[in-house]
C-alpha cells in the first residue's frame, strides 16, 4: 500500500492509553491508582460491564503502570522505560493476554499454568488478561482454580467479561470484582467533540447526541458511528445528514404526531406513519420511539426532572414548549396506550392495523368530538329509532340528548348516577338488551291494569300510569326505571320501587321451609348453591332474621358475595315481608355430625350404643367387623 496511508479507526486511534484518559470510570481508576501507591495489589481481578466500556483497556493501563520502571508522582507512565515501550510496540514478555474464546479448553489452560511458572524478563510482574473469560468450558474453570487462588508471587491474573453470571461462583471469590458502567450520554459527547477537532471535522451538537445515544452507554460503537458519519459527509456533518446514515427517526416526526393527537386530527396521523413506514423504518421501534418522546415530554413537566434528558439544547426547548400543550392525563394515557401497543406488537396477526388502532385511540384521548360520547350512548341504550316504533333517537325521557353539554355539573352528575343504577338494574333483571319484547310486556301488563282499575277502587287507578303516544303508535317518552319496573310486574321479580308493593306478613316456618325448597329449585342454574340451600334447614330468629348454616368460611364468603342480595329478596318477595334479613353462619365443628366410613369405626359405634352388643362379644372373644 505504497503512496497510500493507512488508516486507523478511532476506536484503536484514540483508545485510552492512561488513568486520566479514561472515559466514564473515573472510580475504578482512582482505586486501581491507590492500590498501585499503597502496593496492595491482589493477585486476581476480574472486569465486568456492557461492552465498549473500558475493561480491556483498563487492565492493560494497570498492567503496564505496575510496570513502568520510572513511574511519576501519581503513578503516570513514563512511556520511555523499557517495559512500557516493549508493551507499546506490542513485544512485551511481562504482559500476555489470552482470547478464552478461542482458548477454552483444558489444554489452553495447563500451558497457561506452565506459563505462569516463568519469572518476569523486564518488570516486577508477570501479567496475565485473559478476555471474554466466561467462555471458558466448566473444566478448563475447574483446572484453572488452583493456579488462581494461589499463583507465584510475580503473576497477576485480570479477568475481563460482559456476562458476570456465567462465572463460577468459586472463581469469583477469589477475584476483586469491578462492575463498569455504561458511558452516559454527557461524555460520549464531550469525548467525540474533542476527537472531532483532532480530526477537522465539523460536526453539529445535535448530531453528536444522536450517535452518543445510538452507541446506548458504549464508546467504541460511538466511535465507529462516527467513523461512518465521517465517512458518508466528509468533513461537515450534520444532524439530517446522521440521522439518514443511522437510520434513526427524527425527532420532528414525534413532534408533529403529538401535535396531531392532542388536535384529535386521526388522518394526519395515519398518513405521517404510512410516510414513516414507506422510508423503511421498522414499525416497533416507531412504536418503541413514540413511548420515549412521551416520557420525555412527561420528564419536562417539571424542571426537578430536566436532568434526566439526554437530549441537544436545541431539542430539549423542543420538547419544553410542547409539554407546555399536554396535560398529565393525556400523557399518562398515551404511555399506557403505547406500551401495551409495543407488548402485543409481536402476537398481533396484523403488525401495521395494531399501530394504527393504538394511533387511533391516542388521537381520541384529546379530541373533543368523543367527549360526553359514552354518556350520550349511555342514554340511548334503551331508546333509540331502531328498537322502539316511531320513537325519537333524540329525546330521552322527553329531554333532547343535545341538552346533555348545557347542564350544569349537579345535573349531570345526577344523570350519570341514574343511568348507572339503572344499568345495574337491567343486569339484575337480565334484560340483555330484549327491549323490544319488554316494551310489548308493558303494553299487555298495562291493559291488564287497565281492566283490573274498573272493577278496584279510584284511588288504585294512580299505580296505572299512562303512557303518551305519537300518531305512528310509537313512544313519545318511556324512562329507563319505567321500563325496568314494568319488566319486573311482568317476570314476577322485582324492580325498583318493589319494596313498597311488599307487605309485613308474619314469618311462618312452615312457609317458610315451602318458599325455601321453592328457592333451591329457582337456583337450579348453579348446582352446588341450590345442593347447599336444599340440605339445610331455615332457622327463623326473631321476626324476621332467618340463619342459613354452611360448612364452612369459603362457602360463606362466596354466597355473601355473590347471591345473597338475591336469595334475600327472593325471600322477601315470597314471604311477603320486607324487613327480612338473612344471616349466614358457619356451623361449629361440634355440630357436624360424625359419618362413619370404615368398619372398624362402625363396629366401635354398635359397641358404645348397645352395651348387650359389647357383652357378647367381650364374653365369647369375638372380633367384630
């Protein structure tokens, strides 16, 4: 390659050479330092963290400064002794790293014992780095315990590897262990605007953020990012021209979606994600991008959690002025909704429909076309043009649905709490949305009353109310309790307002023992509550508490939980008394009587009853079974 200079990538170019040159660990540094001065060094080391980190480069400046012949006051290299220049061009006999991926057998193992063996040429000691170590194989750990644990005076080992859990827990108590961290953001800038300048590059702020937050905490990815920038725009480089060596989304994607979502404006927000995807960007790692600018804008709500930006100024004021437009719910819900968008990504069966649903649904957070919606689809669950003949979908008990947004917010505070107990009801009532067949219940209940008012006494005609009809014959105005209640006359349970056609009759037991039976048959659909209400007797206490006895805590829970406001009112009902209460008990353990099941236990049980059965059997020695 005459005429041509070589050309040296920056991750071995500017690769740390001393303490003070390393990037990010500055505590494992200064404790190395110490150790050196204090001459407290340990025979083993091991370096553990993510990649890029230093670890390798660390255990070769420790090696080397240990020794350098002429050490400064600080313990900096010479550079100029023997033995650091044997190190630097790559001749040393002190200083030997070993590749424990390639090396991992027992075999590499004993010719690095017999290695060890061998005194130092230059310098005190013999240093021995051996990279990657958990690649080992489980014997070649087993046959390098030993020489680890008690190696000559003149060896020091120094383990480096990226998956500290593979290690064998006996290698690692015989080791001082240093956890490296991953590089933040900060000094990855810092750094690669110093080599920049080295290098005559001009390069943007923002730029440099983009590659130091690609390298994700790792300085040399982030030097061969730059590299690639460096090699793709010469010696300008700038933010638009990264972002498309990188392929990374820019940020004003982000920006102008949320913009979008908070407008409500769902067709902006299709066609930007169409033109995202049609640029080749993956679609989860948009859906992974779009959860980071929400927590990003959520960080700049408050100026206490600024620091936690790793962004460009330039951007952060971004950022700053649009979290200004987007509350704290609209934020919640958005991470919530982008989450679960990126959990359920893989299993979706349609990739691109499943982000754009959960698009969707962020630009409704906001939108003010969906507020009030439910309410309104609430209220016209039981009217509407389609169900009730000639009815208007526009009136719900004679009020226009349109009056809903001019209500003040003690009205429609009332109107939520009604619908919400009349929903309830319908549930009760299995309704299940038949509303067409229990309005012709109501029509026949009502002739029915009609009828029966004729013969009954004036002042029993105010329980018939009359309903209003149009000129189609349909409904002008039916509430929602109307309808319940008339469902309730008509299917024999009762509906709201029951409680006052129920009477106070005295409880008698023998009725009562009828309505119970009466009561396990009506419970037919669950099998094991009707078999309980079946096998136990009513205890009437007082006038009108009634015990029902289980087995057992579970049974009591469940049935408390689950059916007693309904046996409690099929009692009530029934009996024809409201002031009815139901308590469950747990029969004591005493009160359960004994079954006998083996033999022998039905044999003790004759003998104790029957003292002439006992006699017999003492008298001729019998054994009975």
């Amino acid at each position: 390659m005459s005429g041509m200079e070589r050309f040296i990538v920056s991750a071995r170019k500017y690769r740390p050479d001393s303490f003070e040159s390393l990037i990010g660990q500055g505590n494992i540094a200064t404790t190395l330092k110490n150790s050196i001065l204090r001459k407290q060094l340990a025979h083993a080391y091991l370096f553990c963290g993510p990649r890029g980190v230093g670890k390798t480069s660390t255990a070769r400046i420790f090696a080397k400064t240990i020794n350098c012949l002429n050490p400064g006051p600080g313990m900096e290299l010479c550079n100029s002794c023997e033995s650091c220049v044997s190190f630097t061009e790559g001749r040393s006999y002190s200083i030997h790293e070993l590749d424990a991926a390639s090396n991992n057998s027992v075999e590499d193992i004993r010719q690095l014992n017999e290695l060890v063996r061998i005194p130092p040429q230059i310098g005190k000691y013999s240093v021995y780095i051996i990279d990657e170590v958990h690649m080992l194989s489980s014997s070649a750990f087993n046959a390098f315990l030993k020489t680890l644990e008690e190696p000559p005076a003149h060896a020091i080992f120094i383990l480096a590897t990226t998956e500290k859990h593979k290690i064998l827990p006996t290698i690692l108590s015989r080791c001082q262990t240093y956890d490296f961290n991953r590089i933040s953001v900060e000094d990855i800038v810092k750094n690669l605007t110093d080599i920049s300048k080295k290098e005559g590059v001009s390069i943007d702020l923002e730029a440099l953020h983009i590659i130091a937050q690609k390298a994700d905490g790792a300085m040399r990815d982030a030097l061969t990012i730059f590299d690639q920038a460096v090699a793709f725009c010469g010696s300008q480089i700038t933010y638009e021209n990264v972002i498309s060596t990188l392929n990374v989304l820019d940020y004003d994607y982000y920006i102008r979606l949320t913009e979008h979502f908070l407008a409500g404006n769902h067709k902006e927000a299709l066609l930007i994600f169409d033109e995202i995807l049609s640029k080749g960007f993956n679609a989860l790692h948009f859906i992974g991008g779009l959860s980071s600018h929400f927590r990003d804008l959520l960080i700049c709500k408050d100026n206490s959690t600024m620091p936690l930006l790793d962004l460009a100024p330039s951007i952060i004021r971004k950022y700053k002025e649009q979290s200004e437009h987007c509350s704290l719910h609209f934020l919640y819900d958005a991470l919530n909704l982008t989450s679960s968008c990126e959990s359920g990504y893989k299993s979706s069966g349609h990739p691109r429909l499943h982000i754009e649903i959960a698009l969707l649904r962020l630009c409704k957070i906001n939108s003010p076309a969906w507020v009030g919606e439910e309410l309104k689809t609430t209220e016209k669950v039981v009217i509407n043009s389609s169900t009730i003949k000639g009815s208007s979908p526009a009136s719900v008990n004679n009020k226009p649905v349109s009056d809903t947004s001019k209500k003040s917010e003690e009205e429609l505070k009332e109107t939520k709490e009604e619908i919400v107990e009349t929903v309830a009801e319908e549930a009760d009532l299995q309704i299940n949305g038949q509303v067409s067949e229990e309005i012709n219940k109501r029509e026949k209940v009502e002739d029915e009353a009609k009828v029966e008012a004729k013969e009954e006494k004036p002042e029993k005609q105010a329980d018939v109310k009359p309903t209003k009809t149009n000129g189609n014959g349909g409904f002008n105005s039916i509430s929602i309790k109307d309808l319940l209640n008339s469902a309730g006359k008509n299917s024999g349970k009762t509906g709201p307002g029951s409680e006052n056609r129920i009477g106070t009759d005295k409880i008698d037991p023998d009725k009562l023992n009828e309505v119970w039976a009466k009561m396990a048959q009506s419970e037919s659909s669950m099998p094991r509550l009707s078999t309980t209400i079946s096998q136990t007797a009513p205890v009437l206490s007082g006038e009108s508490q009634i015990l029902f006895k289980v087995k057992n805590d579970l049974q009591k829970n469940w049935i408390a939980q689950h059916c007693k406001a309904r046996l409690v009112e099929f009692l009530r009902v029934n009996l024809n008394n409201k002031d009815i209460s139901l308590e469950i008990e747990v029969t004591p353990d005493e009160e359960v009587e004994e079954k006998l099941y083996m033999p022998q236990q039905k044999a003790d049980f004759l003998k104790s009853n029957n003292p002439e059965v006992k006699n017999i059997v003492d008298d001729l020695n019998l054994e009975l079974k």
